[in-house]
C-alpha cells in the first residue's frame, strides 16, 4: 500500500483526483461527506450506504477519509458563509413562574 502525502497548503480550488478508484467520485465523496458532516461512525456509514445501492466495508469509507477528507473539508469550508467576530442577539422574553426575564 503507497502512502499518500497531505498537502496541507493546497488551495481549496484544486481539483481533487479520484482516478484509479472503483466507485464513481459522487459515491466517495458522499461516504466521505457523511462521514464528517454528521455523528456517526464508520461502521454507521457502511450500514446506511447499502440504502443507496452501495456496497463496501467501512475500511474503505476510512481510507477515503484519510485520503480525501482534508480536501473536502477545504471545499466545505471555503464555501461557507464568513463568520465574522460580531454575534447579533435579537431580544427575548420568556416568562418563568409568571415573572418576565
């Protein structure tokens, strides 16, 4: 098995390459992607896949993981919303033993 090196300073515009794998990249990149974005484990993954018609062992969703997860999560990221350093609090009224707070 080769190992592959993160390239940790890639711009999140480069274009990941998925060749010489079996699965189409929508099918890694989903494994991929619902295996960060959500609480679940490996093993929940490899269960809720063969939902979508996709068979393979979670061993394979964590080797993607290692492979193409920080390239995902640049894309993620870099498509998100800024998050600046001001919060906007709008008012609340709640009532608690018929006091308002």
């Amino acid at each position: 098995m080769k190992r592959t090196t993160l390239q940790h300073d890639a711009p999140a515009t480069d274009a990941i390459s998925y060749a010489g794998y079996r699965f189409p990249p929508e099918v890694i990149g989903y494994a991929v992607w619902l295996y960060y974005r959500s609480p679940l484990r490996l093993r929940m993954v490899e269960e809720l896949l063969p939902a979508r018609g996709i068979e393979l062992t979670y061993e394979t969703i964590r080797r993607w993981s290692v492979r193409f997860g920080l390239g995902i999560a640049r894309r993620i990221r870099s498509t998100a919303l800024a998050r600046g350093d001001r919060w906007h609090l709008d008012e609340v009224v709640v009532t608690l033993n018929g006091r308002r707070h």
